[in-house]
C-alpha cells in the first residue's frame, strides 16, 4: 500500500512539474504548439484516470487477497483440529 502512494506521488509531482513548464512556455508559443500543449494535457489526464483505475483494482485484488488469506487461515485451523479429534 505504501508503494502505491509513493508512484501516486512521484506522479503527481511529474504532473504538476509538466504543468508549471506549459503554463511557463504558454506565453511564447504559437497557435500550433498550443493545440500540441492542449493534446498533451488531454493525454496526461486521460493516463491519469487509467492510473487511479488502475489503483483500484489493485486495491480491490489486496482486499480479495486478504480474504482468500483468512479463509486460508480458518483451514488450516479447522484441519489442525480434526487430526485431534481422531486421535481421541
């Protein structure tokens, strides 16, 4: 979970490093470069929602890895307990 947080930083900050240079350079370029700048923002976001969906389903796979775990776990116990049973 720490390691997701960290490339959703990482990523935030390449974001906003990207966004501070084209508001920068807005002023200098011309009519084809911003359409260009606009394509890429478009682009960015677009990568940036596929990121969270993306944290979403792994999110939902650590959840079910949690509960195979648990099942796993009750198992075990349950299979401790019947070699018990039988020695009796």
């Amino acid at each position: 979970m720490k390691s997701q947080f960290t490339i959703k930083t990482f990523l935030s900050i390449i974001l906003f490093l990207f966004m501070l240079f084209a508001a920068i350079g807005t002023s200098t370029m011309d009519g084809s470069l911003r359409h260009r700048k606009d394509e890429l923002e478009d682009r960015i976001h677009r990568l940036w929602i596929e990121i969270e969906c993306i944290e979403m389903k792994i999110s939902e796979m650590e959840q079910k890895l949690a509960n195979l775990r648990q099942e796993y776990d009750g198992l075990q116990k349950e299979s401790e307990i019947k070699p018990e049973e039988k020695e009796e």
